[in-house]
C-alpha cells in the first residue's frame, strides 16, 4: 500500500515550529523567561510581549525573576530614532493646537493598546509642524486621522530599507 507524501508528514516526527522571522528577531530579540521592567516608563516585557501595566495580569504573583532594562521604545527615544514622520505644510493658525491635540491624545490612546507605540516628538515651525513617533503604522493612523478631520493632501512614502515612513500633508 502506498502512503500520500501528506500522510508521511503526519506520521513522522514533529517538525519544529517555523522560525522567527530576522524583521522580529532584529526588533525584539528572542523571547526571554523572566519578566522584563522598562527603567524609564515601567512597561514590562512577560509572554512575548510589551505590556502596560502589571496589575492586568493576576497570574504574575508568582516568584519570577525581574530585569530592570529599557523597552525598545525607550531605546529609540534615547538613540534619537523614529519609525514615523508626519510633516504637516502649511497649516492654519486656527487647526495648529487641534492638530497637536488631536495627535496627543491618539498618542495616548495608543500607549493604553501597545506600550511601544509613542509619539516621540512635537515640534511647531512657523507653518509647519512634525510629527515622530515610535511606530510607523502609529504615524499612518495619526495621519489619516488628520486628513478626515481637518482635510489636506496625504503622500504617504515608506522607506525601501528599513520601517520608516514619511507622510506629508499639505493644507
């Protein structure tokens, strides 16, 4: 009797889980066994995660060892890098401390979800502002957000070798 090469598979050994990708690896670095504390902000790093706050996870009061490091936002923050740029051109006075506030409290909001995800940065020009934050799908979010809510023209460009993207808006 012949087997189906399928069936082989499902016989044989257990192949090993498929292996982290080097975008993953680069990022986060392997999983660790301890549980990880952020010097600078308090997030923690438990179960292949960055998580917000300790008091959501009961199942932690057991004994673990502790590291005091700094999550990788941090790092970045501290390294002076970014993954999102958003250049707002030729803004109104009237839309300038919406526009900031608007993009504060999406920063907010976004910590709540992912404590890696950060506006880094806001800084005002004359007609001008820039926006930095720690995540590029942050800064996608904050812009679209800002076109729906106040209008403008959106070019969004993703950098060809690493996760930065630039998006500009013009009013």
């Amino acid at each position: 009797m012949r087997i189906a090469k399928s069936e082989r598979q499902i016989k044989g050994k257990f192949r090993p889980r498929r292996p982290k990708s080097r975008k993953e690896e680069a990022e986060f670095g392997p999983g660790k066994i301890d549980i990880l504390v952020c010097k600078k902000c308090g997030a923690f790093y438990w179960y292949k995660s960055w998580k917000a706050r300790l008091s959501d996870y009961p199942e932690l009061k057991q004994s673990k060892r502790i590291k005091f490091v700094s999550c990788p936002a941090c790092q970045m923050i501290k390294d002076k890098k970014y993954e999102g740029e958003i250049i707002l051109e030729a803004v109104p006075k009237d839309f300038k401390e919406d526009i900031e506030n608007l993009a504060k409290n999406y920063g907010k909001r976004a910590i709540v979800a992912d404590p890696m995800d950060r506006i880094i940065k806001i800084t005002q020009e004359k007609e001008k502002i820039r926006i930095l934050t720690t995540e590029n799908q942050l800064a996608v979010r904050i812009a679209k957000k800002i076109k729906q809510s106040f209008g403008g023209e959106i070019k969004i460009s993703y950098s060809h070798q690493e996760d930065v993207v630039r998006i500009r808006i013009k009013f």
